[in-house]
C-alpha cells in the first residue's frame, strides 16, 4: 500500500515517526505551514519556519525515504495579530519556491475582519503563483465557516478545481463536494474524523477528488491514520485500486496541479552525528 | 593517497562537465582545462531541450539587464527565475542554470547574502557553489560559517569548497574538516585538502583525539580521517578497526 500523506507536520514530529510511516508505507508527505502551538510575534519567526520547511525537513524526510513537499501561508489564526499579519509581504519571495505545492493553511479560526483579508489575499497570491490553495474549514462554527469559505473562493481569482477543503467532516461535505472543490478528511484518535466513519463517508460519496490525511501535529494524534484507513478500506471490502486512489492518486493529482511535485524520493544521504538526527552510528559487531 | 577536490565538489555525479571548475581546485588536475563560463552555457546548451533553452536565453537577459536592487526591495525577475530553474531546466541542470544566472546578474554582496538567507537548500547550494566566481575577498565568509554551521549534508559539502580553501581561517576550517567526517560528508569533497593539512599539527592532534573517542565506544575509525591524519604528516595511528568512509551520495558528493 503505498500512501501519500498530504496534511502532516512533520516539524512537531520524531524520527521514530518517520521511521513508523515509512515501514507503514507512505512514501511522500506534505507539511502545510500552520500554528506551531505557541503564539510567533514577528514575521522573522516564521520565516525561519519557512526556510525549515524548505530546507531541513525535506532533508530529515528523505534520510526515511520518503519524499516531502509543503505549502506556505499565514495561518488565519495568526492572521489576527497585526504583529504576525506583515508576512503576506514577504510571501511571494517563498512561494516561487522548488518545495512549494500550493498556498496554505488558509482559512478561517474565528471568521473575523482580519481572516477574510488574509483569506482573500492568499487565495490572490496562489492565482497569481499558478499554485492551488489548501484550505482549512474552522473547528467552531464549521458548516457557517464553510459557507463564508466558499463564497469568498466564488469570488477569488482561483477556480474551485484548484482549492482542496480540508478538516471535512458529514455535515460539510456535500456543499463542499458541490461546490466543485477537493475534499480533505482528516482522521484523528478522538476528534475530527475516524476510520470507520471516514469509510461510511466515502462509500456515499465515492472516491472522487477525495483525500484522507493524519494532519499529525504537536496535539494528540497519529502520523499512521492514513495507513489505518487503508486498512479499514480493504476490510470493508474495497479494492487495491480504490485505496491507491484514495491515498495516493488523488493527492499526487491535487498537488501536481502546481507543476512542481517530484515523487522520487532522494537517496537518504550521509549518515549523520553529532548534533544530528542519526545520532551514533551502531557500534561495529564484536 | 590521491585526492579530488574539484571532481567531488560537484553536486551531481551524471552531470560530468556542466559544473565549472574553478581554477584553483582544477590545477591539481594535469591537463585538464577549466571550462570557463562560458564552456558551461554552451554545454547547457546542448543538454537542454529547446524550451529550457529558450527560457534560460531569456532568464540570463533578465539577470544581466536588471539593476542591483537595495537588500528590501522588490523581489525581482531573476531572482524568481534563479528560484524556478529547477522546474524549467530540470533538477539535474538547476546548480549549472543557477551560477550561470549569478554570473550574469552580478549580485552585489547585500544581494547575494539576501539570496542565500531567503533561497531553500538547493538554492544556498548553488550560491556557495558560485562564490568562488563572484566573491574576490572572505566578504561572503559568513554564507560559509553559516552552511558549516547547519547538519545539511548537501549544505556543508558546498560550503568546503574552493572559497573556503582560500579564506577560511585555520579554526574554523579544521572544526569543517571534522565535521565532514561526522557528517559522511566525504573528504574528497574538501577542496585543497593536502595543501591545507599539510604539516597541520593541531588538526592532526584533532583527528587523533576523535580517533581514540570513536575506539573507546568501541566504534569503528571513519577511513577518511586516516586519510587525513596522512596528509597532515602524522604517522598513522595504530587503532583498529577502520570503516569505510561512508561516502555520500547524490547531491553532496
Ligand atoms: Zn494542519
């Protein structure tokens, strides 16, 4: 089973993780700039994220093997803080970026003034970018956070083709599914979705421009849902074509709507030590 | 033992010859002819397709018309085509597409800092990669001591190249020699290593204290440091047993 995992922070992750997924069978990643759980106070701050994500995560993914990829925004709950708001500017310096698959997370948390501004000037900077936009539904308020989400995706300059809705859930997917957009589910252990109800979902709406992430981040959850719906999958009977479908064609095609997706993964490079991820070589035997 | 500084500086193996070779390193090598500048455009030339030809035509007249921009301002035309010359050239041409767009656009030192503090890793690659070329004087030092300073792999390959060989101070070139060793980075990668370790008593007091730390935890001696300790004209140590270099591969060998 080979798995694509399109929502994941790996920053807020381990190797063991990497290690887990690996041998779980996901082969690529994408690590969407997002909140890191600690309010930032300056622009500079996340672009340090930002040279991360382009630089040494990709580094660290490919000592597993698997390839990775992320998508750069200022997150709507950061939008918020005038602060934090200043890195709309220095955005498109990094959105011209190799490693960069769309514009994202994007979206509402509170649905304030400052959201929608920040909203409507991503959505604008992915046109401009020829990028798709990943865009996160709010967890308070969800099916009126979708509905002002869609409206101001009518209105942007980015058709609905190009923008995945992510954090879906039973009640918001039908008018997300109508509206023409990509349906992101993200399964966790107690929230958002889970396995068996992520299979109910799809077999009512079948597998069409859907796809199921772990959203795995520094909270409570698990780098291997993808892999765990997989398996549920085939109990319930799907086929080895569905899942490949579901978890990895379908997120291979929404991101390679960028025109920058490389699936072959690096060769894990030089092993490393001293203060580094591959801490001590194992001793020689005997 | 032999070494290689400016074969193994190159980023992709398959690539033999679309890497310019700077002068310095290349001397080491008898009757071969560094390929200059323009050597490597027209070897691109005839690597690229006729759409990635025409596009770098077109990038490199951008790069060469455009006016040195203040370190704030404006992200300009060239700066998104050094970004893009992966996608449009193909990865295993985006270090060669890259020098020649540095070459042709001349950045001055505010400029080449700021391309290098906001590139990803392929990008701050391609700039130390072209140091050798833009920077006469150790004004672009810090971009080194930076690179040396991360665990990126293909970073600190790139960074203990022919700059480092002419500036880097004796410290800090050591401390990059012993960080190739803990990294896998190989040493052929350090351009002018033999002159550089030659008669170096304190890096050769360095490696053989690494040397005795690695035998106490019972771990193997990388072989690389014994070829260094050579250089340096210490006799070699009697520990046991010895690795294979782990020899990096891809992008920083
Ligand atoms: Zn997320």
């Amino acid at each position: 089973m080979r798995i694509f995992d399109p929502h994941i922070h790996m920053t807020s992750r381990t190797t063991d993780d990497y290690e887990a997924m690996y041998a779980a069978g996901v082969r690529a990643v994408v690590e969407p700039s997002f909140w890191l759980g600690q309010p930032r106070t300056s622009p500079a701050s996340f672009i340090d994220y930002f040279d991360s994500l382009l630089g040494w995560e990709p580094f660290r993914a490919a000592q597993y093997g698997i390839a990775h990829h992320c998508t750069l925004a200022l997150n709507p709950k950061e939008a918020n803080d005038p602060r934090c708001s200043p890195v709309l500017d220095v955005l498109p310096r990094y959105l011209v970026k190799d490693n960069v698959v769309a514009v994202g997370e994007i979206g509402y948390d509170s649905m304030t003034p400052a959201e929608d501004t920040a909203l409507a000037a991503q959505l604008q900077l992915a046109a401009d970018h020829g990028l798709p936009a990943l865009v996160h539904t709010p967890h308070r308020d969800k099916l009126a956070g979708l509905r002002r989400t869609l409206d101001l995706v009518r209105e942007s300059a980015l058709p609905p083709e190009r923008v995945l809705i992510d954090h879906l859930n039973e009640t918001t997917v039908r008018e997300a599914k109508d509206a023409g957009c990509w349906l992101g589910f993200s399964v966790y252990p107690d929230t958002k979705m889970d396995e068996e109800r992520m299979v109910a979902v799809l077999e009512q709406y079948g597998p069409e421009k859907v796809l199921v992430n772990s959203a795995a981040d520094w909270g409570r959850s698990d780098p291997l849902k993808t892999r765990k719906v997989g398996d549920a999958l085939v109990k319930a009977g799907f086929g080895e074509d569905y899942v490949d479908q579901v978890l990895w064609r379908n997120p291979v095609a929404f991101y390679g709507l960028s025109g920058r997706l490389t699936l072959d993964v690096p060769q894990p490079d030089a092993t490393h030590e001293g203060n580094s991820i591959l801490r001590g070589t194992p001793k020689t035997e005997a | 033992m032999t070494h290689h500084p400016t074969h193994s500086a190159h980023p992709h193996g398959n690539d033999a010859g679309l890497t310019t070779t700077p002068v310095r390193g290349r001397a080491e090598s008898p009757g071969a002819v560094p390929p200059a500048i323009a050597t490597l455009h027209a070897r691109l030339d005839a690597a690229l397709s006729g759409d990635a030809r025409a596009w770098l035509d077109q990038a490199l007249a951008e790069a060469a018309g455009h006016q040195d921009e203040a370190p704030e301002g404006p992200l300009s035309l060239w700066e998104v085509r050094f970004a893009e010359a992966g996608r449009r050239c193909g990865p295993e041409y985006a270090d060669a597409v890259r020098l020649l767009l540095l070459q042709a656009a001349g950045p001055g030192p505010a400029t080449l800092s700021r391309i290098y503090a906001q590139g990803t890793a392929a990008e701050r690659r391609a700039v130390l990669h072209a140091l050798p070329h833009l920077v006469t004087g150790p004004a672009a030092l810090p971009l080194v001591e930076d690179a040396l300073r991360t665990n990126d792999t293909r970073l600190v390959a790139a960074a203990v190249g022919p700059y480092a060989a002419e500036h880097l101070d004796a410290h800090n070139w050591r401390h990059a020699v012993l960080k190739c060793l803990f990294t896998g980075v190989s040493v052929d990668t350090v351009a002018g290593l033999a002159e550089r370790a030659r008669a170096d008593t304190e890096l050769a007091r360095m490696l053989a204290d690494y040397a005795n730390e690695r035998t106490a935890a019972g771990r193997p001696v990388p072989e690389d440091l014994h070829r260094v300790l050579c250089l340096t004209g210490r006799p070699a140590l009697s520990t046991t047993p010895s690795a294979p270099s782990t020899a990096p591969t891809g992008e920083e060998s």
